[in-house]
C-alpha cells in the first residue's frame, strides 16, 4: 500500500522545493536523543524465564500465578505456605491410590528440599516405613488436578474416592530413570483441597529457588 502511494502521489516542481536544514538538523537532534526501543524476546517477556530450564507446564503456571501482584497482598497465603513447608518436611498424611491394582495405602509423604525428591512412605509402627514411591522433583513433568477434568486421571482411579476426597486428589506425572520406560504416575489424596494447593505451592517454591 505503501508502494502505491508513492506511485500515485502528483510530481513536484524542483524550483519549489526547498530543504529547510534548521528543522531537518532538530528532527534529527530529537530522534537520536530517544533512547531505543527493546524489542522484547521470548526469554525477555516470560515471567522469570531461564534459559535452559526444562518447561514443566504445571510448574510454571504456578509460578506465573505467584508472580501475580494481588499476592503480596494477601498474608494468610504467606502463613499457609510456612506451614506447608515446615509440615510437608516432617511429613504430611495421605492416601495412595494405585493405578496398576486400584488399591488404597495410608501413607505420609515427604518434601526433601536438599535432595529435590518427594518420598511417600507407609505408615505404621515399623521403626523403618517401606518406602512406596519416590519421586524426584526434577522428574516432573506435569501435575494434574481434578479441576483440570476427571479424564486426565488413569481409568479407575476417581472410582476410588468419595465427592469429599476429589478435591484433595493430585496426580504427579513425571520421567523415571530408565529411558525406554513410560512415564510414572502418582496418584495421592491430601485432607482437602487447601492442603493440596498448599502442596502444590510448596513443590513449587523448592523446585525454582
């Protein structure tokens, strides 16, 4: 559109124009006083984006939803968060589902923030619970929810829980060691949706500190 207006615009007489230099030299000056503009890049422009860091799409909207500015405005989110972390290092009650058998275990799950693995054990009196599932936080690669929709969930599994326990329901997808093997699932049920978020949360903080 451009190129047809300079071919269609009227000529003009040479012994008319005039080149005012005063004003050419101040259009001049004031363009190269501004400053350039940043043309902002995909790394630029995501949210403490890093090179390098695997895209864990659960992960990351979280960490977008923390970086929400309302946030900092809301001190009973910060004090659920201390609590989650100081409960989830000592261990937090919670159900296992199995997806293979479709059984329930009672458990306790554990954060371990030095060595970035997330550790569910049975609970009992057994000076040295067996360890039911271990999971490295590094390894996931998605969280599901059952807000996300009871479909992402293996077949069976909703079958398991009552109305009330959904809302506690998480699904950890993550890769294993042996690199022809399909990815695990872990299935876990907290006391309430709440407890799950404050989880969630707390995975969160540890895998991107």
């Amino acid at each position: 559109m451009l190129f047809w207006s300079s071919c269609c615009a009227p000529s003009v007489d040479p012994d008319q124009f005039r080149l005012d230099i005063s004003t050419d030299e101040h259009l001049s000056s004031e363009l190269y006083d501004e400053p350039p503009s940043v043309i902002p890049t995909l790394l630029v422009s995501q949210p403490g984006g890093k090179a390098g860091v695997a895209q864990v799409p659960k992960l990351k909207q979280l960490v977008a939803d923390a970086e929400d500015p309302s946030d900092a405005e809301d001190p009973w989110k910060d004090q659920h968060a201390v609590f989650a972390a100081s409960s989830a290092a000592a261990g937090r009650k919670c159900t296992l589902l199995s997806e293979r058998t479709g059984a329930r275990t009672a458990g306790e799950y554990v954060v371990e923030a030095e060595s970035l693995q997330l550790t569910v054990r049975a609970t009992g009196s057994s000076e040295r619970p067996e360890v039911l599932h271990r999971c490295p936080l590094m390894h996931i690669e998605d969280i599901y929810i059952v807000e996300d929709g009871e479909d992402c969930f293996p077949p069976g599994i909703i079958e398991l829980l009552t109305p009330e326990e959904k809302d506690g329901l998480f699904m950890i997808v993550h890769s294993v060691d042996d690199p022809n093997a399909d990815v695990a699932h872990l299935c876990l049920v907290e006391a309430s949706r709440s407890d799950r978020d404050n989880l969630l949360e707390h995975l969160r903080d540890v895998t991107c500190s």
